[in-house]
C-alpha cells in the first residue's frame, strides 16, 4: 500500500511538471560492453522522471539517444554526434557514457561546435588537458585526484619510501608525474623507484629486455629494498604484475602493494598469464587500492534534487527492470550529470532573461551564438550543489570528488576463494586541494599480514661506536707504563754508559730504540682519543692533527726502532759472513747514517701525504644485520681518511715490507753468531723476527676488523705494546743482568763463538772450520810467544840477581871508587794487553785478524 502511494504521489508532480516545464534537447552517446546495453536507458528515465517531481525545477531534459548503447567505436560514435546536431530540434548538449576513445572524438568535436560535452564514466587524465578539450565537463574525479588520497595513506601510516611501478602509456604516466610533483615540497617523501612497464616487454627473455621489462622492474625492487609498492596500470598490466610479485614473492607482511582500482567486477578472472588464479590471488590479497567513491560519504545528506543517496540506493536495489551491471558502478555519476544539466539550465534561463537574451534556442540564430555556450560553461565550473556522489563542485571542468580507499581480502571457503573488497578511508575534498582522510562508516579496520603496517625501510637504528673509556684507561696505562718502562732503560743507558758492556753494544744507537719504542707508545695514546673522549674541546682541525699525528708518531717510531735493529743486524752479518772479505771497523756512525736515511725517505713520504692529500677525521656507518629482518643497527665511527689513503698506505708497507724482508735475511744469516757482549745480536734477531710478526698481524687485523672500531682498537693496540715491549726487553734486559754481575766492568770481553750444533750447508761448515783452524794457530802461537817471553824474563831476573849483588858489594865499600851503572831492559819484556782494546769494532777486527794469521 505504501509503494502504491509513492507512486500515485511521484505521478501527480510529474503531471503538474509537464504543464510547466521547459523542454531542453540533448544528445545522448553511451557505448556498452558485451554484458550490458540497457542500464544507461533506465538510469536516464529515473533521473528525469524524479527531477519533474522537484518543486520550482521547470527545466525538463530531453536526451536524444539511440535504443541500445552503441560500440566503442570512435567512427560510429563520431556519425552519430553529427547526425543529432543536425535533429531538430537543435541539442544544446552532449550527454555520454563512453568509453575513451569515443570520448575523446566526441569531446573534440564538441570543442569545435562550443557545445557542452559531460562526461561521467571516464577517468582518465588524458581529458585534463583543456586546450584540446575546451567544453568538457566530468562529474567523476580524473585518476590525478586518487594521489592525494594516496598521500594521506602514505603519511598516516608513516610509510615515505615508496616505488612506483606504471603502465608505460601517457594516461598511466601523468598522474606519477604528478603524483611526484605533490611530493616535492616535502623531503621526506623518497620516490625510491619510477618503472614504466610495456605491453611489449612482458614476454621478454633474459637476454632480450628493454628498459621498460617487467622483470627488471622486479630485480630493482628486490635490489633497492622497496616495501611500499604504488602501482598505476590496467586490469590486464595488473595480472602480470601479480603474476610476477608471487614469483618474486614480493607480498605478505613485508610488502604493501597500492593501486589505482578497477570498476570491472572479478577482474582477476581474466588470467591468460603464466600464473594461475589461486597465484595471482595470493599475491593480490591485502592489496589497498583506491577508487571514486560510489556515493557520498554522508548517505543521509539531501541533495538538490531532494533525494538522498541512501534513497537513491535503495530504489535502484527494488525499482524494477534494473540489476547491476558492469558498469553499475558510475550510476551515481550519471544521476549527478543529469542533476548537474537541469540546474545548470535552468540557472542559465534566469541568467539570460536578466540580460535580455532570447532563450528561444529552437531558432537556428540563436542556437548558433556562442554567448550562451560560453556562459553555460560558465555556470557548471562555477556549481556547488550537493549530489548522491557527494558534494559536487569542479576545477576547470573536472570534477572534484571523494576517494575511497580499500582493501582487497581473499578468504578460503571450502575449496574455493571468496574475494571481498572493504572500504577502509574516505578521503573527503575541503576544497580544490585540501582533502582529510576519515574512516570508513562501516569501521572495519584495515587487515595486515603481520602484526601492524609494514615498515616503508629496514628499520636503521643508529649508534655511536666510540671506544669505551674503560678501554681506553686501560691501554693508556699499559702504554705509560711502557713509557715509563723505556725512560728506565734510557737512564740505565745513560749511567752505565762507560761499562765496557754496555760501550761495546753502541750505547746511542740503543737510544734510538728507545726513542722509536716511546713514539710508538705514545701512538696507542693517540689511536683512542676521538671527539666523544675530547669533549667540548673537539673540533674539525683538533681531530685532523690527531689523524695525522697517529700516522707521523707510529711510522717515525717503527722506522727509528726498527732502523736501529736493523743495523745493528747488518753490522754484524757484515763482520761475520764473508771470512774472505777484506775487514775494517764498522763505526757507529755508519749506523747513525744509515737509520738517517731511513728516517729521511720515511718524512719525505709523509710530508708528502701531509701536503698532497691530507688525513681528515670522517664519520662512518658499517650495518650489522639483527635477527628482525626489518631492523639493523648502523654502527657510527670516526675514522681518518684520505682521498687516496690506499696508495700511500701501500707505499709505506712496501717500503717497510722490504726492510723487513732484508732485516729478516741479516737475522737469520747470523742466527749462529752469539756474542754476548757485542751488539746483541741473538736478541736482535729475536727482536727483528718479533717486529715483522706482530706488524704484520696488526696490518691483517686492522683491515679485517676496520668496521669494528674497539675492538680493532684494543687488537692493534695490544700487537703495538706486544712488539714494542718485547723489544725493549730483548734488547735491555740482557745488559741489565750483565751490569748487575759485573758493575764494575772487571771481566774481559768474550772471544766470538760460533755455534754449530745445527746442520749447516757445506759452504758454511768449510768457512767456520776455516775460522776455528786459524783460531787454533793463532792459540798455538800466541802460547809459543809466551813460553819465549818467560825464558827472557828467567834470563833477566838472573842477570839481575847478579847486578843486585854487584850493587850490594858496592855500598858496602865505601873505600871503592864510584861505579855508574846502568839497567837495560829488552823489548821482548815489554808486553802488550789485550784488554786495552775497548772500542768494540777494533777489538773485534783485531782478533780477528790475529786469527787470520
């Protein structure tokens, strides 16, 4: 009884309308898929029947239109327009519902006639452009307007590193051009990847690709780390795509994919890829995507036609002759064009008589003038009514409108799966540019794979890497004890330098040592100072002399220590490795001479890195990878760099690598030789041997564990004491024992001795049975001389006898005359010590020599 009554009542105002309204023709275009061509007929008929029942609307709409919806067909289209223009009565308007092709001939061919053209199934951005389509008017929002819905989603849920993966067409291209434009004024939004996806390229082989092939897109997703994925293509590109996201798993908790949605139902049946279905549904569920809104965000808000959309829904749900097509969708749009027309009419009648312009348009004079063309135009941009879409207002001619957000959800029942897409958001316009983001009224909440959003990155948690100052307290007193450690062997140097010991093992060049092993302490001390330990007092140039400092006090060190050793090695594989050589004395200031031009090539080389390409403190990251996949810790250290630190660390190790080489070969040539008393040389060797292990092992560990500041830190700092300490103890302890035996320098130097308890080559054995031989005659003479000498001394100490005796009768007579003696003493009781020889090169090459003969 109640419908009967709607009716009675909805037929009463339309007879009253018909008496009187004003009758306005239109042309009608709508073109069909092969599902439906019927729907845009219906829709049309409810609109301008409930509109006749709207009080004070007396413009009545009369759309001329064929029976059936017609192809997409650009020409078919085309002939159609030009066949109704030249209808009488004249349209003063073109209403369609086609698709793009169509629509974009009729909207040119509109242009020339300045006749209206609106549109309200057509998206795409491709109709922006109003100097080709200067007359068209869109009652549903263009693609562009999806970013900013995009944008909010984006910020809400903190995600703003993204890539963008389009369909390599201009329709799909513009709205990321201007979605990126959008960004812009925002740093930190961080497009990490804009990939344009061809037709052509989807069946591409490996060796075969182009810039635009869809499985590079998906290496540079993999390779960047790109979770959020924005996606700007067709129902068709979109199986591709996620046929290839399930390849590449590239789905689930750690990504989420946001595309522009589709307004054909069940899309993802249209499979004709490599991928089946249930794979394409896999990848697909969870998937945002974002859609004109179908009807407004406040269903119960009357519009002008005094209708609102919660009605306008429930009469296309139970008035008959009407079931939803594929299409269906945009049946609001439609009702809303409709609605647009008839206020824009009637306001353009009022506008008219006010200016005293005829309205009489059936006159073919009046119908060609371009005034009310021009100012109906006018009128629509210039609308804000209220319509079952929502509010209804435009820029430019294109219609600013809500956007929904939504979420695809596959779900599992029995054996197959049901798809079902919820509205999450609405993003609501305030104005042109302003939109807010509200809830859905349905409040269901968003689904995640996980337990929240994905991360948009790997989560990078940054520390500072800094050397404890434990650590450092510990090291620092380790070193200083060394120091320490090494000014007591100087002093001990110094006081006991006139001991025949310590005179024979050259004295300064044992301060060298010293003076090298303290430079290398003190660079343990600067290793470990950066600008956490400094404070308020670091600052850029503070750290830069640190960086250099370090360089210039451990290489000087190493090169005035090791030198020394050095030398001090080669004085002795000097003397002792080649018998037949002709010998002389080895001073001391050869060796100074020699650990000068070590320290000189060694300045010149860091003077050079000092000017030419300086050391400077930077900060660097090294990433440690933690159990969550979406968290890693980057460790933040200060390390001192130079542009082309490698090239001159590598001429330094070359330089010091080959000294070590040669000082090895001197060690191991004289391992045999023990003297000591002479320039140390067992514990030399031992030292030289010491020296190129442990800086060897700290170049290896300092490149293996750079990324690792303490503990490189404590590593190289402990190889650094070991090697300097050991050092100082081969070279000191023993002469420290010897003083304590012999404090006042009473024994007398040893004879050299060789050892030969291990094998020896035959070259060898022959030059050390030569020396033992001639040791032995020299032995056998030098015993001869001195049974010789003792007869002269037995024969004398008679003759004296004798002369003590004369000398004694003398005295007693006194009555005697005087006598004048005297006393002769030979030559050959005039005896030469060896121990006068002190000096230790000439003591050594006069015995030698002795053994020579």
């Amino acid at each position: 009884m109640r419908y009967c009554s709607y009716f009675v009542i909805f037929y009463f105002f339309l007879f009253i309308n018909l008496i009187t309204s004003k009758q306005i023709p239109l042309i009608g275009l709508f073109t069909s898929d092969n599902n439906n061509n019927r729907s845009s007929t219906f829709i049309i008929d409810y609109a301008l029947n409930h509109l006749k029942t709207v009080q004070n609307l007396t413009t009545e709409l009369f759309i001329q239109h064929s029976e059936q919806d017609i192809p997409c067909d650009m020409a078919i289209g085309t002939k159609m327009v030009f066949d109704m223009i030249s209808r009488r009565p004249r349209p003063l308007a073109i209403f369609s519902g086609s698709c793009q092709t169509v629509a974009s001939a009729i909207a040119e061919t509109a242009g020339i006639y300045d006749m209206t053209f609106i549109i309200y199934s057509e998206t795409s951005s491709l109709f922006t452009a109003r100097e080709k389509y200067p007359s068209l008017i869109r009652t549903v929002p263009d693609d562009s307007q999806h970013n900013i819905a995009r944008k909010l989603l984006l910020k809400k849920y903190n995600w703003r590193r993204f890539g963008i993966l389009y369909q390599y067409e201009r329709q799909y291209t513009m709205p990321v051009t201007r979605f990126n434009d959008l960004l812009q004024d925002d740093i930190e939004w961080e497009n990490a990847l804009s990939k344009g996806i061809s037709f052509n390229d989807l069946d591409e082989t490996q060796g075969n690709r182009t810039r635009n092939s869809l499985k590079d897109a998906f290496d540079e997703i993999q390779r960047n780390n790109i979770r959020i994925i924005l996606g700007n293509f067709n129902s068709t590109m979109a199986i591709r795509i996620f046929c290839e996201a399930f390849r590449y798993n590239l789905y689930g908790s750690r990504f989420q994919w946001i595309i522009v949605g589709y307004y054909e139902s069940e899309w993802w049946l249209k499979n004709s890829g490599p991928c089946n279905t249930s794979e394409i549904l896999q990848a697909l569920n969870g998937t945002l995507q974002t859609r004109v809104a179908e009807f407004g965000y406040n269903m119960n808000s009357r519009t002008m036609a005094d209708l609102t959309a919660a009605q306008f829904q429930f009469d296309l749900k139970y008035l008959t002759n009407f079931s939803y097509q594929s299409n269906s969708y945009f049946i609001g749009y439609k009702f809303d064009a409709i609605l647009i027309l008839t206020f824009a009419f009637e306001k353009l009648e009022q506008t008219l008589l006010k200016k005293n312009y005829s309205t009489n348009f059936s006159i073919d004079s009046i119908w060609r003038q371009t005034y009310w063309r021009i100012e109906l135009l006018n009128i629509i941009k210039n609308l804000d009514i209220q319509g079952v879409t929502g509010r209804i207002h435009f820029n430019n001619g294109d219609r600013i409108g809500e956007i929904v957000i939504e979420q695809i959800l596959v779900s599992h029942r029995r054996k197959s799966k049901i798809v079902d897409i919820i509205k999450l958001f609405v993003a609501l316009p305030t104005n042109q540019s302003t939109y807010i983001l509200l809830p859905a009224k349905n409040e269901r909440n968003i689904t995640w794979h996980g337990h929240g959003p994905p991360n948009d990155r790997i989560k990078r948690i940054e520390r500072d890497q800094r050397i404890s100052i434990l650590t450092y307290t510990i090291m620092a007193t380790i070193s200083g004890t060394g120091i320490f450690l090494a000014i007591c062997f100087f002093v001990f140097n110094i006081v006991f330098r006139t001991h025949r010991f310590i005179r024979m093992s050259s004295p300064q060049i044992n301060n060298l040592i010293i003076a090298g092993c303290i430079l290398s302490y003190i660079s343990v001390l600067l290793m470990g100072i950066d600008s956490t330990l400094l404070g308020k007092r670091s600052s850029e140039s503070t750290m830069n002399f640190i960086c250099a400092a370090r360089v210039w006090t451990l290489s000087i060190g190493f090169t005035i220590s090791f030198g020394a050793i050095f030398s001090k090695t080669w004085r002795v594989h000097t003397i002792f490795t080649n018998v037949n050589a002709s010998k002389r004395a080895v001073k001391d200031y050869r060796l100074f001479i020699f650990v000068g031009i070590l320290f000189a090539i060694d300045t010149v080389l860091l003077t050079a890195w000092q000017i030419v390409d300086p050391l400077k403190m930077f900060k660097n990251i090294s990433q440690k990878q933690t159990q969550d996949e979406d968290i890693v810790i980057l460790w933040i250290y200060e390390e001192c760099r130079s542009n082309r630190r490698s090239i001159w660390i590598t001429m330094q190790s070359i330089y010091k690598g080959v000294l070590m080489v040669v000082a090895s070969r001197f060690a191991w040539a004289t391992r045999n030789v023990h003297i000591v008393a002479l320039n140390d040389s067992k514990y030399v060797g031992i030292s030289l041997y010491n020296v190129v292990l442990l800086s060897t092992t700290t170049a290896v560990v300092g490149y293996f564990l750079r990324d690792q500041h303490e503990r490189s830190y404590i590593l190289t700092s402990i190889f650094i004491l070991l090697c300097v300490t050991i050092t100082l103890c081969l070279v000191f302890v023993p002469k420290v024992r010897e003083v304590a035996k012999d404090p006042r320098s009473r024994a007398k130097p040893q004879r050299p001795i060789i050892s030969t308890v291990r094998t020896k080559s035959p070259q060898i054995k022959i030059q050390e049975k030569h020396i033992l031989t001639n040791y032995n005659r020299q032995f056998i003479s030098k015993i001869k001389q001195l049974t010789d000498q003792n007869d002269i001394l037995k024969s004398n100490a008679i003759k004296c006898d004798e002369l003590i005796s004369k000398l004694l009768s003398a005295l007693e007579d006194t009555s005697s005359k005087q006598h004048q003696f005297e006393i002769f003493i030979p030559s050959s009781m005039i005896l030469n010590d060896d121990t006068t020889n002190t000096h230790e090169s000439e003591w050594l090459f006069e015995n030698e020599n002795q053994m020579k003969n």
